[in-house]
C-alpha cells in the first residue's frame, strides 16, 4: 500500500508566560492508505495537538508550528496556503473531536451541521444533501434517520452524538479520519459499538483512520501499528502485535499493567504508574521518563535515548532496550507470583 500520510519531525510549541512548552517535539510517523494508527499515552504527552497540527488548527497565538514536514499524499500541508487547507479539512481529512456535545452546535439542527459539509465540499444542493445526510446516519446505525436529523444535539445520547460525528466526518469520503478519544465520554458498552463501528465503516470506504487514546486496551482490537507518545515524543513504535506481546519501553510496560488481566488472580491490585508526568516547560536533561522509571540507569539522567531497532518494525527509545525482554519477563514473573500470595492470603483471612 502507498504511504498516505508522512509525519517528519515535527515540532509544535506554545508560548507561554511561563516559558515554552515543548507539546510535540520531534515527531515522525507514517500512515498508509486504509490503515489504522494507535496514538498512545497519557493526558498532555502530545497526542492531541499531533493531530490538530496535521489539520493545522493549532491556535496562534499561542501555538506554532515551527518546525517538520507533514506530507499528505506527497504534498506538505504546511506550506500551502488556508484557501487549500480548508479543501482537505473536511474533504480529504476529517477529525472526530473527544466531545461531541461541544463539537456540535446546540442551536443548530443535525440537518443543518451534516448538510452544510456535503454542500460545501461536494458541490451538492439542498435536497441531495439532505438525502445523503439520511443515508449516512442510517449507515452509522442510527434508528429512523428521516425523524432524528430534524432534530438537536440535545435529543441525542453521547453514543448517538458520537455517531453523527462520525457520519459528518465521512460524508465527503475523505481519505483520512482522525479520531481524538473517540470514546472517552462513553460507557464501556457504547465504547465497544462505536469502535467497532469506526473500523467497520473505514473497512468499508477504505479510510485510514488515526486513533488517539489514553488506553492502550482501547487500540488493541483495532489497530494495525501503535506510537506510543510521552512528553511531546514517541517513545515506542512498532505493530500491535510486537507492542502487546514485546514491549520494549518501561514507559509501554506500565501502560499496559495498568489494564486490568485476566491471567491474575481476582484480588490482584493494579500496578499504576507512579508519579507523574514531566513539566514540558522545564524538561531535564536524559530521558524524560527516568524519574517514573524502575529500570533507570545513570546514563539516564544525562543522555536522551533516540528511537533504536528491536526488530523488524519495532522502535524504543530506551537505553536499556537490549536487557528490556528480560527486566520485563522478571517483572510479570514477581507480579503474578505476589499476586497469588496476596489472593492465597485474602482466602485465609475470608475463612478464619
């Protein structure tokens, strides 16, 4: 498949009083047609303004691009000029914001905001919008679509908001829809149908689809290849399968003990991550991650790891990465034997 999307270095920064925060710092990745990307990692690593930055919506001030390449079908959309831009938004690329409620206009019928779009973009009149608005809310699974886009965003449920977010973003066929936390205003069964939804649908039109999540168990049914991201870089790269079944970044090890297993026993405790993320304002020399790290050399603290090969296809940032398949064997042999002895100690405690 051709490469549909070439993320290069790319830095985006915000100027504040405080100094400047170094949001994204040097990212590279790269989207192929119909593929499905997993952006990964925590509340203010980067993810979110990644993705505004390829549809250049960072606000300036006080945001700024100010440095990389992102190629979308081989031309640099940083260089073109807004008339262009707002082509492409909306027409080649569509984004399906976290919260729908906000993102949709509560004074605005559904009608109105899907319609619009297909106008625009499309060249179509009142009446054909208005038809292929019916279809593509029957598509997205909403019931009598010919009653409900008359209506408000108020009448609609967070999972039924979230679908006509969807049906907006694919109604010009776009080549490309990028899904910022799609599901986190969801609950767990409504998670599940909308993203089975989006994978079915982009299956069906062909769409590339680029979905960011805190939640490493969110992306693992549905992505093709995950970056995981920390402080404004990707720490981990690599296909799903090889990040589930090999991590080789501490930071990756415990996003992923972080889900609850099925292999522990019941009573087992979470394993959290402790601390808490770096103040991108006054980022330390080393690696940004050391000070939550239980692996942490002193090379750490005075050397930042570049992305280095772990095997075909798979990338970690991490100075440790020769000795990381064994650390990590160690680790889950400790954990589930603790656990064990905490969920035999809990059984004799119940019947005494």
């Amino acid at each position: 498949m051709a490469e549909l999307l070439q993320v290069r270095d790319l830095r985006t920064y915000f100027y504040t009083f405080e100094g400047v925060v170094k949001a994204v710092d040097g990212v590279s990745y790269e989207l192929e047609e119909g593929e499905t990307l997993g952006l990964v990692g925590e509340s203010g690593c980067g993810k979110s303004v990644s993705a505004l930055s390829v549809m250049r919506l960072i606000p300036d001030p006080p945001g700024k691009i100010v440095d990389g390449e992102i190629l979308f079908e081989d031309d640099d959309i940083l260089k073109i000029d807004m008339d262009d831009m707002r082509q492409i938004r909306g027409g080649k690329i569509s984004m399906v914001f976290q919260e729908p409620m906000t993102s949709l206009n509560p004074v605005l019928t559904v009608e109105k905001q899907l319609t619009e779009t297909l106008q625009l973009h499309m060249g179509m009149n009142r009446e054909e919008s208005r038809r292929e608005g019916v279809d593509l809310l029957a598509r997205v699974g909403i019931p009598d679509p010919e009653r409900r886009i008359k209506q408000y965003p108020h009448q609609f449920s967070g999972g039924m908001r979230q679908r006509v977010m969807i049906a907006m973003a694919l109604s010009c066929n776009p080549k490309l829809i990028i899904a910022d936390e799609p599901t986190t205003a969801l609950d767990v069964t409504i998670q599940a149908q909308i993203l089975e939804l989006m994978k079915s649908l982009t299956s069906e039109f062909g769409v590339a689809l680029i979905v960011i999540t805190h939640n490493l168990g969110v992306v693992a049914r549905y992505a093709d290849r995950v970056n995981i991201m920390y402080a404004g870089k990707v720490i981990e790269r690599g296909t799903a399968q090889e990040i589930y079944a090999n991590p080789r970044h501490p930071y990756t090890v415990g996003l992923l003990n972080s889900v609850p297993r099925l292999d522990l026993p019941r009573r087992a405790k979470l394993d959290p991550i402790e601390g808490q993320p770096p103040d991108l304002v006054n980022l330390a020399p080393g690696c940004s991650f050391r000070d939550r790290c239980r692996w942490a050399v002193d090379k750490c603290a005075t050397e930042s790891p570049p992305l280095m090969s772990t095997g075909e296809g798979h990338w970690s940032a991490c100075w440790r990465i020769e000795e990381m398949e064994g650390l990590v064997e160690e680790y889950r042999n400790d954990r589930i034997r603790d656990a064990v002895a905490e969920a035999a100690e809990g059984a004799t405690g119940d019947g005494s």
